[in-house]
C-alpha cells in the first residue's frame, strides 16, 4: 500500500513539474468574421472616445520618445496615453493572446515589418478607410501603403517613417583599395553582385586580408531578399525564389574566399569594425546610420573614431530594412484618440517637419520630405545629404515580398544559409532542410 | 477523574490542529489546481484538437496529432538530442558526484576546508542559466573568443574553431554546463546518503578486513541505492525538459543539434504558425516518455531491493 501511495506521490510530483513547462495561452472566444472583399467601405467619422486612457504598445522606445515629446506636448489631451513597451523577441507572444482575448489589448499598436502582414490580414486590425484615411489621398510613400493594404484592398496601418536601405562604406579605405573615394565614382563598383564580388577581392588583395567588404553574410541577405520575385509565400504556397540559390552561391564564394570578417549582425565584433579598418562597409537602411553606426564609430578604448570618413551609396540593389507601422485595434474604445494619434504622426506636416529636422530620421510623408531634404548635410559621412539620397532610394523600393511570417522564415533559412556556405551540407540537403523546417513551422501552407 | 479530564481536552486539542493544518494546505491545493492541474488538462485537451494561430475554438480531431507527431522528424530528432545531451550529462555528473561525495564522508582522508569545498561545489548551481549561457557563449566566441585564443597560443589548433556551429562540440558545451551545474547538488544528496548510512556497518567490515573497494561496493553503494533512485529520477525529470542553456546558447542550432524537446515545444506554440496543438501533443509525449521511464526506474531499483532484501 504503501509503496502504491508513493508510486502516486511521485506520479503527482511529474505532473507538476511538467505542468510548469507548458505555457499555453489563453483561450480566446471571438468568432472568425469574414473578411470584406474590395468593395468601397462605409465612411463615419470615428466613434467618441469611451475610456480615459489611450493604451499603446509598441517594441522600442522610439514611438515612446515621440508621444512623449511631441505629442503630448503639443495637444492638449483630456485622456491619458500609456505607452507599454515590450521588447521585439517577446512582442507577438504578448500580443497574440491580448489580441485574441480582447483583454488588456492595445488601442493602437506597432507592427515590425518582419511581422506586420500577420497583423494587417487579421480581423483583428481596423480598416482605416472606414475612418476616412483614403490610401489613394494621402501624401504617403508607395510602399508604405502597400505594406499595410491587404489582399482584400483594406488599408489596416500607416507608418510615419520610411526605412531605404543603403551601403556605407569608409571613405579612406575606398581610396586606398579601389583608388576612388567620391560616393558617385564608388556606386559604378558596387552596382551590382558581380562587381561587387570583384570588388570584395581587390580589397581583400590589395590589403593583404586586413579588410573586408562586408562584416557577415547576414549583412548580404537583406539585400538579396529584396531583389526577390517571389516572397517566402505566394498564395499560400511555400516558394522558393531563384534568388535564393543565388545568395547561397555568392554566400559560399564569400565564405569560402574569406570575403567576409566571419562577425554576425549584432556581435561585439560586428560592432568593434565599425570603428576600426577590419570592414570596408556595412548595409544599413536609415535607422541604422543614426542608431548603430554613428553610435559605434568611436572606439570606447583608443577614442579614436571613424566619423567624417564615412560616404553612402545605393549598393548592388535596391532595398529596405524594418520600419514601424501603426495599426488600429478593431474594436477599441478609444477610437477618436487612436485615429488622432495615427494622423497626427503621420500626416501632421508640421511635426513631421519638426521631427525630422530633430532626429535626422527619414520620413514617409513625401511632402515633408521634399521640403526638408535639400537642407541636409551630414558631418557624419563628410557633408553628403543622406536625406535626398535616401529619398532618391526609396522610390525604387518593392514591397511586394513581404510576408507576414518573413521573421521565421528568414530565421529557418539563416540557419541553412549558414550550413551550406560554411561547407557543411551540400545544396540540395540545405534546401531540402529548409523545406522540411518551415514545413515543421507553418503546416499550414501549400508545398 | 483528572486523568480523563485532560485526555479529553488533548483530544479535542488534536481536532483543532488538524483543523489548521487543512487550512494551511488550502493556499497549495488551489495553487496546484489552477496553475498545474487546470493547464495540464487543458494541454492535454489541446492536444487532441488543431488550434493554431488566430483561430479560437477547439475542434477536435481524436489521434491525429499522435499519429503524426511519432513520424515528425524534427520531434523525433529533439528527443534523440534531449536523450543525448542527457547522457552525456549524467552519467560523468553522477560518477563525479559518488567519487567527491566517498572521499569527503571517508573519515580516512579527512580533507581540510571541507565546508569551503562543499559551497564552492555547489556555487555553478545558484548562477542563473542565462549568466551562464552568455559566459559560455563568450568563452567559446568565434573567431576571437578565450577559449579559441587560448588553444592558438598554445598550438593546440592553427586555425579559430568555431564551436557553435559544430554539432558535438555544441552538444558537449551544453553537456558539460548542465553538468557543471548539477554534479555539486548531486554531491551533497550522495554525502547525506553516506553519512546515513550506519557507521558500525563500515567499523565492522573493516575489523573483518575489507578492503576500502569491498566497503564502498559492497556496503555504500547498495545502502545508497533509495538516495541515488532519487537523484536519477529527478535529473531524468529535470533532463528532459532540459530548456534553458540549449535554448539561449545557441537557440537549438547548429542545425538543430541541442534543440531538445522543450525547445520543439516552445518553437511550436511561440514561433512559426503557432500550433498550439502539435506543442501540447509534444508535451504530453514527453509526459509520458517520462512517466514510464520513472517508472522502470523505479520498479528495477526497488526489485533488486527485494532481492538484496531475501
């Protein structure tokens, strides 16, 4: 009897330990609505607010500095605004389930451009043409719109920023290794993957393998990805574009040629180059001249610094990288504020002209950037005008491959990308791998 | 007349304690039953139905997710890793832990700071997992992390190995952490169970001139046999739902090699299509794999016992 009792002692001590494994979340109890196709919507204005308290969740604290800073400041709210900040890598988990309950969820919420479609083709994001935002009227970039306009022709986000990407290469080491230093005599070497891969070479040859064109692979990825056809999924089907193979190729070559200074994105050593002559140059789209180069091109031992020595161009091709889209919780009780907050960092002309004056940061409301564009120089990267630059660049940007389930993908390929260059799988077993990850992941698509 | 006077109020007494004693327990029971019982049933139920995603009602869809789940690869391949890592880990941990633990109970040897040891064997255990994954990831950074710089200079290799994308070396870093952190607890259990053990057992062994092996295999180890049941037990619990050192060391990879069964469970319910059910069908599988594990355990120990016993 007794050994029975503590057979089952035991048994209950499992039970508990493996209950503390298991998270699941909460159930939620709205039923699936079906979704609108692209007929003309109804207009109203937006309903009163019903609460006191404008909640808004976002992954950074950047949105959090503006409503701080500029929106608060400027208007003269009767309502208070709680900004809940949740960092990237737990933000979806969060999300999900205050989303699906409806409890504690956002009034407006920031999406990330790696996840943002799974928001916007959900019921749970609000159409904001039904509120009178008419994509076709508004001053905003086209791929901005295009992100947050679904299948059905809703419009579910607007964005106050736009996120072109760039190359960013040192000026002294351009002279040194390729003979030329001027950003427009520097774009012709680097304007596609061939010569950028030649390029790669003669400065690996010519200083003795001190430098490197680019730090990692990953760095390369972003910039193949988006001179896709196809994305991840094309009508629920999982694809796997041309490009793709191409970029396991030329990843392999750089890798196998030590093209590369073997740091990945966001490493210490990744970082450290930023302010010494071991990589030649870095992709990064707007944010990231303000938040991570011009941030790390000092050296926190020596002092000594890389500023000034800096100069942009457009690279191999076209781009964009990240970007913050704010979208409206379908069913809020504060549907006045959040369509106040929405239009207000989006289309009001004056604080994006302030704001953009301020931090530098580049804008999506393209009558404001044509305005504040020709009055920029940056000491940074030697007087050029990053902002008419970039506003050149994001003309070319195509959004079209974008997913909302690009953040897992990309991770399942990085893995097999990484495999395959680093020898040690073949191509076929990489993709092969690959297939059978996502497959793991999202059963739910067409293979 | 007195007498019974006061056993009557003991006994009443008594009746009033145990009163307590259930109220005392009541903050546990309802604990238990909403944060353990609840979403193990609730997991389970899950199990039997395709929720995933956005969706919100439970559809059932009897075995399926069993079937499918014991033809899944990926799962079966983070059970090998788990069992894999686990073995590596335990069967060094548990050896170590016997030789520490007979040389500090050996009155013998007597060895000096014996307390200071004890402690500083037990130190890796209170660090948080994620200090330790950072430190060992930094340790073992490539290409200019300690350890590589360390095995250059020495000419150990020429070249910087990169450790985390090797599988085995992966595997052994995430063995030797888990190790690292649990042959020091293992080490004091085993000392509490030598140190039960009655000391005229060993006086008379070695009047009758045992040898110090003789003893220890023949007296130690058997009388140590309920302690180490235990200590298998729980690092067999604890084992497969190893989750926190693979998890922020490298995230399961490379290519999988330390992505144990909770990494699959966490992976399937938090990324991708969010399949909550394939997430609860793999946990109630590692359930299981648990439970009847245990229970082998536990009836071949307690059988050899028997025979000991006769």
């Amino acid at each position: 009897m007794k050994r029975v009792l503590s057979l089952v002692l035991v048994l209950v001590m499992l039970f508990s330990l493996v209950g503390c494994g298991n998270t699941t979340t909460s159930e939620p109890t709205e039923k699936e609505v079906k979704a609108t196709t692209g007929e003309p919507v109804e207009v109203s204005e937006p309903a009163a607010n019903k609460g006191d308290t404008l909640v808004v969740w976002t992954f950074t604290d950047e949105l959090k500095g503006i409503i701080e800073n500029y929106y608060e400041k400027n208007n003269d709210l009767d309502y208070e605004i709680e900004v809940v900040v949740v960092p990237n890598e737990n933000y979806q988990s969060k999300l999900d389930p205050a989303l699906g309950s409806g409890k504690a969820a956002p009034d407006v919420f920031a999406v990330e451009a790696a996840y943002a479609k799974k928001y916007f083709s959900s019921k749970y994001t609000k159409d904001l043409r039904t509120m009178g935002i008419e994509p076709t009227e508004i001053p905003i970039m086209q791929y901005v719109k295009d992100v947050a306009t679904t299948e059905n022709g809703e419009f579910k986000g607007l964005s106050w920023q736009a996120t072109p990407g760039a190359y960013f290469y040192r000026r002294s080491l351009a002279q040194k290794y390729l003979g030329v230093s001027e950003p427009e005599d520097v774009q012709p070497l680097l304007a596609d993957f061939d010569k950028f891969y030649e390029a790669a070479l003669t400065i690996k040859e010519k200083s003795n393998g001190e430098t490197k064109i680019i730090s990692s692979l990953g760095d390369l990825t972003k910039v193949f990805k988006a001179d896709r056809k196809d994305g991840w999924i094309v009508d629920n089907k999982f694809t796997i574009d041309p490009k793709i193979e191409e970029l396991m190729e030329i990843g392999k070559k750089f890798t196998e040629e030590g093209l590369t200074n073997d740091a990945e994105q966001w490493t210490e050593t990744w970082f450290a180059s930023m302010s010494n002559d071991e990589v030649f140059g870095y992709f990064l789209p707007t944010w990231g001249l303000h938040y991570v180069l011009k941030t790390n091109a000092e050296n926190a031992n020596s002092g000594e610094t890389t500023a000034g020595d800096w100069a942009m161009v457009q690279g191999p091709a076209p781009y964009f990288w990240g970007g913050t889209w704010l979208t409206i919780r379908e069913g809020t009780e504060m549907e006045q504020a959040a369509y106040d907050l929405i239009n207000y960092l989006t289309l009001n002309e004056e604080f994006l002209t302030a704001y953009a004056k301020e931090s530098g940061d580049f804008l999506a409301n393209v009558n404001v950037v044509e305005n504040v564009k020709d009055t920029y120089s940056d000491e940074f990267l030697a007087g050029q005008n990053q902002y008419a630059m970039f506003a050149e660049m994001a003309k070319g940007i195509d959004a079209t491959t974008m997913t909302g389930s690009d953040l897992d993908i990309d991770d399942l390929f990085d893995e097999q990308l990484m495999a395959y260059t680093k020898g040690e799988k073949n191509k076929e077993d990489a993709l092969e791998s690959f297939t059978s990850s996502v497959k793991d992941a999202f059963p739910n698509l067409d293979y | 007349m007195e007498i019974t006077k006061s056993k009557k109020k003991r006994k009443a007494g008594i009746a009033n304690y145990s009163k307590y004693g259930q109220m005392f327990i009541i903050p546990f029971i309802v604990g238990f039953l909403l944060f353990q019982l609840y979403p193990i049933i609730y997991t389970i139920t899950l199990s039997f139905t395709d929720l995933a995603g956005w969706e919100t009602e439970l559809n059932f869809i009897g075995f399926k997710n069993y079937i499918h789940i014991l033809h899944n690869d990926h799962f079966l391949q983070a059970l090998k890793n788990t069992w894999i890592i686990w073995g590596m880990n335990f069967i060094p941990q548990l050896l170590v832990a016997l030789i520490l633990a007979k040389w500090f109970t050996d009155n013998a040897v007597k060895i000096k700071g014996e307390g200071l040891f004890k402690a500083i064997f037990y130190l890796p255990n209170i660090i948080t997992a994620a200090s330790l994954a950072i430190l060992f990831n930094s340790l073992f950074g490539f290409p200019h992390g300690p350890v590589n710089q360390i095995l250059i200079h020495f000419n150990v290799i020429q070249e910087p190995f990169e450790f985390f994308r090797s599988k085995p070396g992966t595997r052994i870093i995430v063995a030797f952490i888990q190790f690292w952190r649990w042959y020091g607890s293992t080490f004091i259990i085993l000392c509490a169970g030598i140190m039960g053990i009655n000391p005229s057992l060993f006086e008379a062994a070695k009047i009758d001139g045992a040898s110090d092996w003789k003893i220890f295999s023949n007296i130690t180890l058997p009388l140590l046999k309920p302690i180490t049941l235990y200590i298998l037990i729980t690092s067999l619990v604890g084992g497969m739902q190893m989750f926190d050192i693979p998890f922020l060391l490298t995230g399961g990879g490379p290519d999988y090699a330390v992505e144990t069964g909770m990494i699959y469970v966490y992976n399937q319910a938090f990324t991708g299509n969010r399949n909550f059910y394939m997430s609860a069908t793999a946990s109630v599988v590692l359930l299981v794999i648990i439970m009847v594990f245990s229970a082998i355990i536990y009836y071949v120990m307690n059988r050899d016992k028997r025979k000991v016993s006769r």
